[in-house]
C-alpha cells in the first residue's frame, strides 16, 4: 500500500485492523469449534500460531508493525472460548519468544549514546517512572487499594511497557522520529525495565516499613485488666482462636494478646476478650500475667516471631510451659533445638485425619484406620526430634529420615499382617473381641 494516496492508505489499515476484529468474532470461533472437535492439540497449537502469523504478515502489508498485528492477533484469541487451552498450548513458545524478544531490546541499545549522554538519559528514565509512579499512586487511591497494595502496585509497574519499543521503532521505520530521538528513548525504556528489581526492593525494604500499614503511628498495647489466668495465648488467628474456644468451653481461664488491630477490634466484637499488643514485648507478657501463668500458648503467625516468643518466654519466665505452633519440619527443629517441647505442627492432625478417612473407606475398620494413624502420629513425632539433632548436617539427616522413613513403613505392615482384617465396619464391641480373641489364642501346635 506504500503506493496509495495517504487516504488510501489510512482506508487500508482500517480495513485491515477492521477485518482482524470481526474475523475473530465471526470467524476464529467456528473454525475452533470445528478443531475442538478433533481433540487434537497439536492442531490447536498449529491453528494458533498460523492466526498469529497470518495477521502479523497482513499488517506488514498495511504497512503496520508486525507486533502489532501480533498484539491484535492476542485480543482476538482472547475473545475465543477455547483461550484458556490455546494459553496453554502456547506456553511453551512464551519462554522462548520473551527471551528472543528482550535479546533483541538490549542489542539494539546505543550503549555509545548511552556514555555520552548519561545525565541526560538517567534525567529520563527518572522522569518517566516517576511521573508512572506518581500517576500509579493515583489510580491506587482512586480504586481504594490499601496503602500497602498501592504502594506494591505502583513499585511493580513504573517501567515503560514493552510496546514502547514496537512504537518507537515504527517511528523511526516511518520517518515521524529521527534515530538521534529514538536511541535515546529506547536506552530510557530498558533502563527502566532494568530499574523495577531494584524498585521493588527500595519498596520492600525502605518505603513499606516506613509508609505502609505497618509505618502507622504505634497503637499502645491494651492494658491487661484480671490477669491471673493460667493460659497466656499469644497470636488469635484461625489457630490459636481455636485452642481458645476450647479452653474456654472448659472454663479454663485464658488472656488473649493479638498484633493484629483489625482482628482485635473483630474479635472483641464478637464478644471475646482479646487484648491489642506485641506479645514478643516480655513486660507486657508480665503485665498479662506471664509470673502466674503456667501455660504459654504460642500461636503466632510467622515462625520468626514465635521463635522470638519462645526464646523471651524461655529467658524471662522459665516457669513456663510452651505449647508452641510450628509450620512445618523446618520450623519444628528450630523450636526443638531451642528448647520447647511442645511442638505443634499446624497440618499434622488434619492431615492424618484425611488418611485415616481414607484407609476407612477402603475398607480398613474404624478402630484399625484410627490406630494405624496413632502410630503414625509417634513414629513422626519421634523423628522430628530425633532429625532435629543432625539437620546441620544435611548428607546425614538425609540417611536418619530414610531409615526412620522405612521402620515406619516396617512397622506399620506388620501390624496389618497381624490383623486380619474385616470389610465390616468399625468400633463394635463383638468384632472387636473376635480379633483380640484371634491375636491371643495360642499358635496351633505343628505335627
């Protein structure tokens, strides 16, 4: 079309971008129904990348960038049912392409250009993000994200996109801009690109501690009224509001110290007596009552904090028991080797609760599913604590959980080989005297 008149021109475009959008309305959907139908990807995948194609090739003849054809060939796919097989038959080409693409970027920064204007291309890439920065901040506020996702929104996004580069370069192919523009420009773009790492962790690291929900002005820890409870619990999150309800269903007495503003003020309205403050603080565990206490339930949200907990509690109050929450293998070796003794791993009971149903409906009676789990309960209880002793050293704590792993395995089958077991179901008294009967009677004599 570079021969039209330049209304012809700009007809044919239009067309072009025109015929692209209605073809995908009208005409990809039916043509991957029909490949839906073949239940084949690889046709999928070929279908795909020939639309792709073609309209990248239909915009170079329009005199358009082939990216954008490949952009437009994107929205279109977007608009089909099958977009999420079609997403996942070309990821595999995502990885690749991204690569190829950012290769080309960086071959085709100036970095001569870049040396001799320096002040001048820094003053750039430090105008452009901060005026995204800024606009960023205030579609933030508008969407009222909290303080901590806005200022995560705007440090993840104040690069210059990737299609600048597609923009720039077909306004250079195009005569609009003149290469001594250009270079410049797009130096400014990668560099910004280049920049968001570092951005994202100024904001991690500086401007959250000091302007996110946490910079706030401190709230004053509550002051702890009747504190002659024998439970401290500290954290009432979904796992320590559970220890608590069922104490308090006991009539245990409990004092309840919570980080948490906004799950205090929750709490609190629901009727439970929750106090605000750090429990990691050990005069405020005094002022709880920590000297009369005799349990310390540690149900905190990070592992870090509760590993603080415990050493401060250990310190300050040895008197105490802890019952600590651990999150995993890793965090219950830590609170071992520092001394409590109360482990709890959070996902153990619902765990073995699972298997227990599971060996249950495959026809293991209740009785034997729940002790098959019990044993299962001490056999990785004990490990925990035995691994605890040699997680330094990592080529000998593997070869400890492969053996403890394989007497688990040992043991739990010979107790099923000394159980014959019965489709029947569960708990019943009469059952129950058959196998104990079965397990006690005397081996028959050998002939």
């Amino acid at each position: 079309v570079s021969g039209l008149p330049a209304w012809a021109q700009t007809v044919a475009v239009l067309a072009a971008v025109a015929a692209v959008v209605l073809g995908g309305r009208f005409v990809t959907r039916p043509v991957f129904r029909v490949i839906g139908r073949s239940r084949s990807r690889e046709i999928f995948t070929a279908a795909a990348l020939l639309l792709v194609v073609g309209i990248a090739l239909l915009m170079t003849r329009v005199g358009l960038s082939p990216a954008l054809g490949t952009f437009l060939a994107g929205v279109v796919l977007a608009e089909s049912e099958y977009r999420h097989e079609l997403e996942s038959d070309l990821e595999p080409f995502e990885g690749l392409l991204l690569g190829l693409f950012f290769i080309a970027v960086g071959a085709t920064i100036d970095f001569g250009r870049v040396a001799a204007q320096p002040l001048a291309i820094a003053g750039l890439v430090a105008g452009l993000v901060a005026v995204k920065l800024v606009l960023l901040l205030v579609l933030a506020r508008a969407f009222r994200l909290s303080r901590d996702q806005g200022l995560l929104f705007a440090f993840a996004l104040p690069q210059v996109g990737e299609f600048a580069f597609v923009l720039l370069s077909f306004a250079e192919q195009e005569g609009v801009l003149g290469a001594a523009v250009t270079a410049p420009l797009v130096a400014a773009v990668a560099l910004s690109m280049a920049l968001t790492p570092l951005l994202m962790l100024l904001n991690e690291r500086v401007i959250q501690p000091r302007l996110g929900p946490g910079a706030a002005p401190a709230r004053e820890a509550d002051r702890v009224a009747h504190a002659e409870h024998p439970v401290l619990i500290a954290g009432f999150g979904a796992f320590g509001a559970t220890v608590g309800r069922l104490l308090a269903a006991n009539g245990v007495g409990t004092t309840v110290l919570d980080i948490d503003s906004d799950r205090v003020e929750l709490l609190r309205s629901l009727g439970l007596r929750v106090y605000y403050g750090d429990a990691t603080r050990h005069e405020l565990l005094r002022a709880a009552g920590a000297e009369r206490a005799r349990l310390l339930v540690l149900a905190l949200d990070t592992p870090e904090r509760t590993r603080e907990l415990a050493n401060a509690a250990r310190k300050h109050f040895p008197h105490l028991t802890i019952l600590a929450r651990a999150f995993d293998w890793d965090d219950a070796h830590d609170l071992i080797a520092s001394g409590v003794t109360h482990v709890y791993r959070e996902s153990l009971d619902s765990s073995l609760r699972m298997g227990e149903t599971a060996l249950s409906l495959l026809g293991f009676r209740a009785h034997q599913a729940h002790r098959a789990a019990q044993k299962f309960r001490r056999h990785d209880e004990d490990s925990v604590r035995e691994l605890t002793e040699s997680r330094e050293d990592r080529s000998r704590y593997l070869g400890a959980a492969r053996r403890r792993i394989a007497d688990l395995e040992q043991m739990l089958l010979a107790d099923l080989e000394g159980v014959e077991l019965d489709r029947d179901a569960g708990w019943d008294p009469e059952s129950l005297r058959e196998e104990v009967g079965r397990r006690a009677a005397p081996a028959p004599a050998r002939e």
